[in-house]
C-alpha cells in the first residue's frame, strides 16, 4: 500500500538520522487535519464521555496522546503491556507515565496463562504457525484488550488509511469493529500522512520511540517487529513471515 516514502538523498552518507528530519512533510492541508482530528476528539468525549485511548506508543499514538494532554481533553490511555515489547518501549511507557497529564494505565496478560502457552508451544511459538501466533496474540493482546475496553462506550486508535491495504478504508468513526464489544471505535488520524504524523511530532518535539529512528514505522512485540528497508511496505517489519492478509494481531480485525 505505501511503501516507505523516505528520498535516498536524505540518508547520504550512512549516518543515523532522526524520523523527524526523514518523514516529517505536511500536508497542504495539515492545519485543517489538525483541526478535523482535535474535533472529533471533542465530538468524543461530548458524545461518548466513557472513552480511552488504545496506545501501542508507536508514532500515531504519541501524537493522539499529546493532543489529548495539549487540549486538556478527558480522555484516558491504556496500553498493553504484552511482555514481549521493546526494552525501548517500556522506557518510553516509563516516560509517558510520569509526564501525561491523563492517565495512563497498563494492562497486563494473565501471568499463569503466558507461561502454559509458552510450556506448551515454545518462546517461538509465533513463527510455528498462523494459528499459534494468532493463540499468542489473544493470550497477550486480546485478553488485556477486552480488560481495558470494559465498561467504555468508545475507544481512540492512531489508524491510518495509508498504512496498509488491510486499512486503506478506514473510517473516522467506526461501528463494525470486531474486537470492540459494542463500543465506537474512533480512528482520528485515518486521513493522516506519515509525513503528517512526523511533522506533527517534529513542530511540537513530543517524545517518541527511538526505534522509529532505527526504521521501525510499525512497532508492535519484540519478536514480532523488524526494521524495513528502504522501498518496502509500512507494515513490511510485522509478522513479516506471513501474508499480508493475515497481517492483524486481531486488535483491528473486521466483523
Ligand atoms: S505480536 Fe507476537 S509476541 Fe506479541 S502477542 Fe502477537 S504473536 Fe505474541
């Protein structure tokens, strides 16, 4: 769907650089997305007033994080903690905790049923199959999942339509979710660029996964994420040893 739009040039001679200086290009329209996204996000808690936002900390999700601290706005922020992320995310988790003005709760798997998945299947049980990494998935995503969205009337995702083909229809607002258990899924950035999303961040210097430094656009569990080179898709880096259409942990799964 969109392969990942950074100009040979801009990384001449090898040297590390920051996502900012590589992605950050807005849109003619930025101002405007800014305003739509910041209204909706309104529109939200009016509507709704029982909603949170899902945070994987990944680009889109700081960027829906700092504009609900920016604007004040009473929405909280979960995120699964699946005991298989990043050493650098759960630094950046650390971080969030202390400096978001809304709170930030984590949700954690069932300890007892982590450690029989991995006896029964193996630390590597991912790789094995769809269907196992699928049973993984739902033991450390899902389950926590459905913790957090209980008892809320909508939930705010950093989807993007550009991000993949599976999400290339993405709604602002969206009814038909199937991990959602009768709430709204709310998705404010659908019509976002990446460029968007960097220049947003770069313009307002909101703290964000190093990774993304290292050209990881789509950061999810250790195991499951790779860096992408240049000219491969967005979601190249997750699961990248399965197919495109079964690329979704579930957490974004169609009914
Ligand atoms: S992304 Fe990988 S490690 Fe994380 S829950 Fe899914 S299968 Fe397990």
């Amino acid at each position: 769907m969109s392969a990942l739009a950074v100009s040979v040039s801009s990384i001449d001679t090898g040297q590390a650089q920051k996502a900012t200086h590589l992605h950050a290009n807005p849109s003619v329209n930025f101002a405007d997305k800014v305003a739509e996204t910041l209204a909706l996000l309104h529109q939200t808690v009016t509507e709704f007033s029982l909603v949170t936002q899902a945070s994987s900390l990944g680009a889109e999700d700081v960027v829906i994080t700092h504009l609900i601290n920016h604007n004040a706005l009473n929405i909280p922020v979960f995120v699964l903690e699946t005991g298989a992320l990043h050493r650098e995310t759960l630094a950046l988790l650390e971080r969030t905790q202390a400096l978001s003005v809304a709170p930030v709760k984590v949700y954690r798997p069932a300890t007892d049923k982590v450690i029989a998945f991995v006896k029964t299947h193996g630390q590597d049980a991912m790789y094995k199959s769809i269907e196992l990494r699928k049973a993984c998935c739902q033991v450390r995503k899902l389950e926590p999942l459905a913790a957090a969205l209980q008892g809320q009337r909508a939930w705010v995702t950093g989807l993007r339509r550009e991000q993949s083909t599976n999400r290339a229809e993405v709604p602002l607002i969206d009814r038909t979710d199937e991990a959602s258990k009768g709430q709204i899924k709310l998705n404010p950035l659908a019509n976002w660029t990446w460029g968007d999303v960097w220049h947003y961040i770069s313009i307002n210097q909101v703290d964000y996964n190093p990774l993304h430094d290292q050209f990881f656009p789509s950061i999810g569990c250790a195991p499951c994420t790779r860096a992408i080179s240049l000219g491969e898709e967005f979601r190249a880096g997750r699961w990248w040893w399965e197919d495109e259409a079964t690329k979704e942990c579930g957490l974004h799964a169609k009914k």
